[in-house]
C-alpha cells in the first residue's frame, strides 16, 4: 500500500458520510449497481455530482440544475473522464427539462424538439476530444426525433422521452464497465505467459469517478484483484491535473488494492524495475484504425510499453470508438489554459509525519510552480497510434490485431446489431 493510505482513508471516511447524507440514485438506477464511490447522484430533477476539484482533501457534491450548469462543470474538470461527462451532460438537461415542463407545455412539439437541440448542441462543445458526449447527443437527438414524428406527440411526451434515454445511459454505463472490467481481466491473465498474478501501471483516472461506476481501465484493475490475478497497481500522478495522485490513488486506497503511486517521469524507470506487465489506460477517442486519444502521456507510456516488450490495453466502451474517422491526425485535441501548467492548489501542510501530512483543510492555497514568462504548451490529450497497441477491451469484447497488425474495430459493432 502507498504510504498515503492513512491520509487518504480519513478523507474517504468522511467522503462515505457525506455520501449518506446525500441523495441517491433512484431505486430503479441504483438496482444491480455494487460501485464502490459515487460520482454522479440522480433522481428525475435532481442531479448532483462529486466535485472531482476538491478530491481527495474534501468531498463535495455539486448540484447541476441545468445545461449550463452541466457545461460549465465538464468544461472546468468539475466532471472528467469520457463516459462520466457524457452522463452529466445528458443529465443536466434532463434535469433542466423536468424544471421547465410546465414553460415548455405550451410549446410544439417541433418548437419543444429545436429546444432540446440547441441545448445539445451547446453541450456537445464542452470538450470535444471525447467522442462519448458526441455520441450520446447524436443518440439523443435520434430518439427525440423519433417521438416527434409519433402520432399524438406532444411537449411533454418528448420531454419524457428525452429524459428516459438519458436516465438509461447512466445504468447502461455500469453494465458495460463491469463486462470491461471481466473481458480484460481474462485477455490479462491469459496473454502473460507463466505469472499466475500480474503488474500493471495506470495513466490518469478511469475508475467509478470518470464513469456511472466500476471504471474503464480501473474496472479491469478492480476485475484482476477481485479474480486474485494482481500483484500490485502503480499509478502515475497524471499533471498537470494531478487526476492520478487524487483521484485514481483515492479509489485503489478505498479498494485496498496494493498499489503505489508514482510521478509522471518515472515511468520508464518503474517498468524497467518492478517487473511490470501490462500498462492499462483508458480512452476518450478511439478511431476505425484503433489509433487513440487519452490523456497527454499516455502516448509515451505507449512507446515505453513496447520498448519494454510489455501489454499496452486500451479499455473502453463501444461508445469511445469513433468510426467515421479513420485516422487519429484527424482527431481534435484541445488545447487547454497555459495556467493549469505553472501552478498547483491545495490545503496547508501542517507537518510531515512518518507516513501522513498533517493538513489544514480551512486553508487552501494556489502557488506558482514556474518561472514568470515561460511559454507554456498543454494539450490535454495525446495520440497514441494503433501499431503500439495491443488490445482494445470493449463492454462486447477484446479486439486484437489481425496477421497484418490491423484492427477490425466493426466488427465490435456487429456484435450490436
């Protein structure tokens, strides 16, 4: 265990209170589901979300009362993680929706239909690297037309409509986390040949705060220690967000998973010397030729991956995967604030203690980290090409490469019909 687990159990402690004092899902969303920490609340009318910001030092719940509230808070990394700002983003206008059914009564249900859109549209440019939230606003849009053209339509149907489709993708997204967590588990341990347990080393967080639950690359991380598969978990701390030293640390300490974390640049030195077997990353774009974008860093972790001559797995679900493009040069990445770079925040340290920092959770501070003047180049994504891959774990299976070193990314879909 890293030597953070006595700080950060009190955090989680007070973080499961908290979690008890709040709503939750509702009973129908909240069946089947065993996630061990709860990004996204939900009731119809009420969505609240876990402010990933303050984590691990503090656990707030933000409420999100409409799509502006939604855009704001996927585009400010309030939310994270591919399929979690999917969800929120849907959700929130459901949540606007239901707050406005008697306004929007009055309305067609052509007039209620261009509503909805243009509110989808605005979503949608949140953050439009991931290909989740442009995938759920296309399946949207789908069924709300759908019910337009419904005999009897009216206002409120859509709107019921509407809202019952993105209520579904929150409880799909559990489901499809679990099947990628076992798929990858089983490809893991039967692609490492002789080691009955196994190593791996983690990029950013892909656990149940960047889904509806479970986890993408954690949820395979979670499936190998539940099967008794995993040795150990490292875990880089991921800057300039730091989402692997708050966020990802935070849910393999709650797991009791044995795990370290390490800074970005020791990377290369921790699976040269701790006998790592596999490097497990998640996805917010994967594209028809398996080329993938996820979090700056994880295309070098790529490159050592094979140097090393050990597994690289993308984890993600069917709705990561973009077919229409073909290449991952085509892939947008955005470019984030030169700020984020140079500075870092967080509570006063006390003390240092054998094994915890004494902290002042009253006082929180943001100090510079550079020198004044410096140019600054932050891309919050990466592209990791498809020939450095070799598997993409998906919620309808593991795709590999063929005799040529290809993907068949279509045929994942074929499972779907």
């Amino acid at each position: 265990m890293c030597a953070t687990a006595p700080l950060l159990s009190s955090y989680i402690d007070r973080f499961l209170i908290s979690r008890q004092q709040s709503i939750g899902l509702s009973p129908r969303l909240h069946s089947g589901s065993t996630m061990s920490l709860q990004a996204i609340k939900y009731i119809r009318g009420d969505l609240q979300i876990l402010d990933q910001l303050k984590l691990p030092h503090e656990s707030i719940y933000v409420d999100i009362k409409s799509s502006e509230d939604g855009y704001v808070a996927i585009l400010n990394m309030v939310v994270r993680g591919a399929p979690a700002i999917a969800i929120v983003a849907a959700l929130s206008l459901a949540v606007e929706l239901e707050s406005k059914k008697q306004e929007l009564s009055g309305y067609t249900v052509q007039a209620t239909q261009e509503y909805i859109e243009s509110a989808l549209d605005y979503l949608n440019a949140s953050r439009p690297t991931a290909v989740n939230l442009s995938d759920a606003v296309t399946k949207l849009k789908a069924a709300v037309a759908e019910g337009v053209a419904r005999e009897g339509s009216s206002s409120r149907s859509i709107i019921d409509l509407y809202q019952s489709r993105a209520e579904s993708m929150l409880e799909q997204d559990v489901a499809d986390n679990k099947n990628i967590g076992r798929f990858g588990a089983e490809w893991l341990s039967g692609s490492v040949a002789g080691k009955e347990k196994v190593t791996v080393l983690t990029h950013c967080n892909t656990g149940s705060l960047a889904t509806a639950g479970y986890g993408t690359a954690l949820g395979i991380i979670r499936s190998l220690w539940s099967s008794g598969s995993l040795l150990h978990a490292f875990c880089t701390e991921t800057r300039p967000y730091n989402q692997g030293s708050r966020l990802t640390a935070y849910e393999l300490v709650h797991e009791q998973i044995p795990a370290t974390l390490i800074t970005d640049s020791m990377a290369a030195a921790t699976i040269q010397l701790k006998n790592v077997d596999a490097v497990i990353v998640g996805a917010d774009r994967v594209v028809a030729n398996g080329d993938t974008a996820n979090k700056i860093g994880t295309y070098q972790l790529a490159i050592l991956a094979k140097y090393h001559g050990v597994k690289f797995v993308v984890a993600a679900p069917t709705t990561s995967i973009d077919m229409k493009t073909a290449h991952g040069k085509d892939i947008h990445v955005e470019q984030r604030a030169w700020h984020e770079v140079v500075k870092i925040s967080g509570p006063k340290v006390d003390a240092v203690e054998s094994n915890r920092l004494a902290l002042d959770l009253k006082h929180a501070y943001t100090v510079s980290t550079a020198a004044h003047g410096i140019d600054v180049f932050n891309p919050s994504f990466d592209v990791t090409p498809a020939e450095l891959i070799d598997a993409i774990v998906t919620e309808k299976g593991v795709a590999v490469k063929d005799a040529k070193g290809h993907f068949s990314l279509e045929a994942l879909f074929a499972t779907l019909n």
